[in-house]
C-alpha cells in the first residue's frame, strides 16, 4: 500500500514536469507537516501525522527535484516513501517545444503483521507543448517501470491537455489513458487555481472510465494555502483521489491539515499562475468511478438475496441473469444512485449481466468480467 | 392372425409407445417460446442424455437461455450446450459421483477457465466432506482476472485446509483489489495468501473466527 504522502510525492514529482519555466534560476525548500483523517480503500479510516520534505531547482530549461514522506497511522504501520524527478526542455521553436523527463520513487508500507511488498516506479516521459503565455495544449507519452514486490509491469500512458491562466487564476484540463499489466483505464481530469489576496485555493476533479482492472467512478479534491507569516504556510485539504497503478498510490478520502514550513528561496516565485501549485494540479493523479455501475451484494432473506447496483444518472436499470432464466428483470429504485433486487440465489457460481436505460447487457464492476460464447460478455457472480 | 395375436400385436405395438421417449415430456418447458423449435429438438436431446448419464440440466437450460436472451445463433447456442455438458461430465468424474448440481457448474467454469480435472480432484482430496462450490468458484474467478492456473489452483489447495467460504471470498475481492491497483495477478495472490495463511495459522492456534482479510486500519 502507498499512502496519501506517496501521492503527494507524486504530485511533487509532476510538478517538476512544467508547462512554462522559470524566468530566474530558483531552488525551493520546503517541509510540510500535520495530521490526517485518512481513509484508503479496503481500509478503515484512521488518522494519521505525515512530514514530508522537499527540495527542488528549476530553470529556464531544467527542473529537478527531491521528496521524502513519511506517514504514521494510529495503529503504528507506517509508509516511507522517497520520489526523484528531473525535466528538460528544449528551447522554443515558435511557439512549439519539446520536453523530456524523467521520475522514479519507491514507497513500502511498513507494517507487523504481513509482509508487504514495496511498490517502485521508473518512468519517462516526451512532451510537445503548444501555445503562448496564456495557454497552451500538450501532448504528452510515459513508459517505463512499475514494480511491486518481485514482480514488474511496463505502463504506457497516453496524455493530452489543455490550459489557459490569467492574473488570478488558472484552469486546465487533461485526458490521460493509461496501460498496466491485466488494467488499462482513461482519467479525465479538470483543474483549477485561484490566487486571492491572502490565500490560495486549488482544486481539481475528473473520473476514471473505459476501465478494464483499474477501477472506475468520480473524484475530487481541494486545498487552501494561507500564508500565516513568512515562511510558514497553513495548508487545509480534503476531499477523495484515485488509485494510481502505475506509481503505487492507493485510492482514498482524507482531511487534512497541516503547515509547510519554507525556510528558503533563492529567488522570487515563479510566474504565480503556471506555478508549482498549478502544475501540480494540472498534472495530478486519476480518479474513481463516475456513472460506472458497480453490483454489490446486499443482505440475505428468506426470500433470497439482494443484488445491488450503483450507478449515476440511470432511470432503469435491469439485470438477467442464471437465476431470471435470463429473462431482463426490472430492479427497484433506492434512492438517486442505488438500485435493488432480490432473488433466490444459493452458494454457486453465477453469470449476470445489467442494462441500463435499455442500452446494450454489460458487466458492472464489482464482479469478473469473461468471454462468454456469443460473442459478448458475461458477469461471474460467486455466492458464498 | 386370430383375434388373439391381433390383440398382442396391438399391446406389443403400444408397450414400444410407451419405452420410446415422449417427445413431448422430454421438453424442457423454460425453452419453449425462447428457442426456435429446430434449435430447442437439439437442446433437449442434449437434455436428455445428460439426465440420463446423472448430469445436471439446470446449467445446461440457463446456458441456453442465455444465449437466447443475447440473440446467438441456434448453432451458437447448441454448440454451448453441448460443450458445457462435456465440462459438467468432466467435473463429475473429477470431483466424484457424489457432487453436487452447484459443484459441478462451478467445476464447469474452473475447467473452462483452464484448471485441469485432476486439479478438481486434488480439491476434492482436501476436502472430501466439504462443499467445493465456492473453492471451485474463486478458483475460475481467480483465473479469469488473471493469475495464471497453475497459481490459482495452488492458492486453492493451499487454503482448503483451514479457509471456510467466507474466507475464500474474502481473499478473492482482496486479489482484485490489488490486480485493480496495479499489482500483477502473481504478487497480488502471493501477497494476500502470505496473509490468510498467516491468520488462518492463528485462527488454528487461539481457535479464533477472524477473517483474514476483514478490513482494518492500516
């Protein structure tokens, strides 16, 4: 498992990968420590206290940077991580340039009881980057290596994006999809920074789709920055981030809040609107499940066993299966995203499939997806 | 012929009526109005055998009313009749006469997926009083998101002495979860089988009802 420090890690080391650059040589240290409600999936929630250093070098043409984290939980386990990142970039050919980078990091969730493989990656990346100032699009390749444990993956991700930024704020905006080991997924992800007078707001949202493997559904995050007094920062954020296959970050909700203490600068900040803060959120990671259906089992009746599905936006939704005689049966609405139906169902193995809005039968997550024998797919249901 | 041999000839031709098979109580009623009726005379004679040689016919109905409902050919559909017959067949003789119709369609789906019937049988060593349907289930599951058979079916065996059902799902869901993260199929089974074992050897030893892998905080 990698923890909410790894994904900041993450975000740091995409952060080094900028759409602009900066007019004067600048290296930044910082060290941004506090404490979190942190919920992962397949977790409990717990809190924890992160610390998290970080030193970075940018240039007109490079950038490089260092981060560490360290992330206790109440229950003792920790995470440590460490993340490497380096970029550069061509000089402009009109208003087209190029650039080529580089991260690799490592993480290990240590904990008593079970032995628990450390992710890593090593990535590369090339990037062609249009535009002025004031916006721009990108497109962008990554591959390399992922690891976990003894084992290793080659991930591919494909990436374009667009941005515009003005005094006070900016926005952009990304489609990125992503092939790893038996997962391939597409995130699509929007961003935004605001710079008032005496805080920053950052944001950024998207969902995950077109996901075989890698999890699907909708997310969301924000964080304030204040400046308190020179150098200290108070940081407050919440909200949920997705999984990240390829650089071992786990999926979960947190709040939390902390401060980030910056004991030097070497020269002003850069540009404040394709700043760090900006291009950590344009770049940041992928999301969860949006409008993706996903079946769950709900408690056991006399009557049978309630199947239930979640799912945005539908008005009907209508599942067959082994045990309809795979004739369609209509499911009871819930509530705005849920829908249910109860059915006889023993130990066994079944086969399903969903409708929704009578569209096309599908497979909802949530349950393993095979080849069946004319020409589609097929749901595999086990009942314990 | 006198009337006497007339007579016996009659009973003689209606005693051959009634050893024939009624082709109209053969018919499985679930078919009718759902397949053509060339497509349901070949379905139910595969019926037919089955019941005859002590198969289950339920998965056999569904499979064809699967591919009803999904529009397949005729051919299509007797083509998948016919060939979950055969697995059926298969897991009984690999899992033994006395199996289960829900055992049997999950050791179907396990020898579709790819394990071998002497795995099936390996299973049943392990567990010979004991319901296989959900081991064998979580066994094709397993291979279906991925881990290769030959693991998958060592995770199963190495389970089956001290996992119960809940147990097996519970380790299953937690292979996905890691599948879906990134992990390879092969870590992510190593990973969650290192812990089962490791809890299920404690569970032996305090005679605890823990799940291994109930969610907990990190």
């Amino acid at each position: 498992m990698s923890g909410r420090g790894v994904r900041a890690a993450v975000a740091a080391a995409a952060s080094l990968l900028p759409l602009g650059q900066a007019a004067v040589a600048q290296t930044v240290g910082a060290l941004d420590a506090g404490v979190s409600a942190v919920e992962y999936e397949g977790y409990l929630a717990s809190g924890a206290l992160f610390l998290n250093p970080t030193l970075r070098h940018d240039t007109p043409s490079l950038s490089l940077g260092l981060q560490g984290g360290w992330v206790v939980f109440e229950s003792g386990n920790h995470v440590l991580h460490g993340t490497g990142a380096g970029a550069w970039r061509t000089p402009p050919l009109g208003r087209w340039r190029a650039e080529v980078s580089g991260s690799g990091g490592v993480s290990s969730y240590v904990v008593t009881d079970t032995a628990f493989p450390a992710y890593g990656h090593v990535l590369g990346r090339v990037r062609t980057h249009y535009g002025t100032g004031r916006s721009g699009a990108w497109a962008a390749a990554a591959t390399g290596h992922s690891f976990f444990g003894d084992t290793s993956a080659t991930p591919v991700e494909i990436s374009l994006g667009a941005w515009t930024a003005r005094a006070r704020f900016a926005v952009g905006g990304s489609i990125k999809h992503t092939w790893i080991a038996d997962s391939s997924y597409l995130d699509v992800t929007a961003s935004l920074r605001w710079i008032y007078e005496w805080f920053e707001l950052s944001g950024s949202g998207g969902f995950r789709t077109a996901s075989r493997g890698g999890g699907s559904g909708a997310w969301a995050e924000a964080a304030l920055q204040i400046p308190v007094w020179r150098p200290v920062t108070v940081v407050i954020g919440g909200g949920r981030y997705p999984s990240d296959p390829v650089r071992g970050v786990l999926g979960a909700s947190y709040v939390s809040a902390g401060i980030r203490i910056t004991p030097f600068r070497t020269a002003p900040p850069l540009h404040p609107a394709i700043g760090s803060a900006y291009r950590r959120a344009l770049e940041s990671r992928p999301r969860e499940s949006a409008g993706a259906p996903r079946i769950s089992l709900g408690g056991s009746h006399t009557q049978g066993r309630d199947i239930l599905i979640e799912v945005d936006g539908a008005t009907r939704v209508e599942l067959a299966g082994d045990f309809t005689d795979w004739e369609p049966r209509a499911m009871e609405r819930e509530d705005a995203r849920s829908w249910r139906i109860r059915v006889p169902l023993g130990p066994g193995i079944y086969r399903l499939n969903i409708r929704i809005d009578g569209g096309r039968w599908i497979v909802p997550a949530g349950v393993t997806s095979v080849e069946d024998e004319f020409g589609s797919q097929v749901g595999l249901l086990v009942i314990p | 012929m006198t009337m006497l041999q007339r007579m016996c000839g009659m009973v003689g031709i209606a005693a051959l009526f009634v050893a024939l098979p009624d082709p109209v109580g053969a018919q499985e009623p679930r078919l009718q109005g759902r397949l053509q009726d060339a497509v349901r005379v070949e379905v139910d004679a595969l019926l037919l055998q089955a019941r005859e040689a002590g198969l289950p016919t339920e998965p056999l109905v569904d499979r064809a009313l699967e591919g009803a409902s999904k529009g397949a050919s005729g051919e299509r559909i007797v083509a998948a009749v016919r060939r979950l017959a055969g697995e059926l067949e298969t897991a009984r003789d690999a899992m033994g006469q006395r199996a289960r119709p829900e055992e049997l369609a999950a050791g179907a789906s396990a020898l579709r997926a790819g394990a071998a019937p002497e795995d099936l049988s390996r299973l049943r060593g392990y567990r010979p009083d004991q319901s296989l349907t959900v081991a064998v289930a979580v066994l094709a599951d397993l291979v279906a998101v991925g881990v290769p058979v030959d693991t998958a079916v060592a995770a199963v065996l190495v389970l089956a002495g001290a996992a119960d059902d809940a147990d097996y799902i519970a380790f299953r869901r937690s292979v996905e979860r890691d599948v879906a993260l990134g992990a390879s199929p092969v870590a992510a089974l190593g990973v969650r089988l290192d812990a089962a074992t490791a809890v299920a050897e404690g569970i032996l030893d305090q005679g605890a009802g823990r799940t291994p892998t109930a969610p907990r905080k990190p």
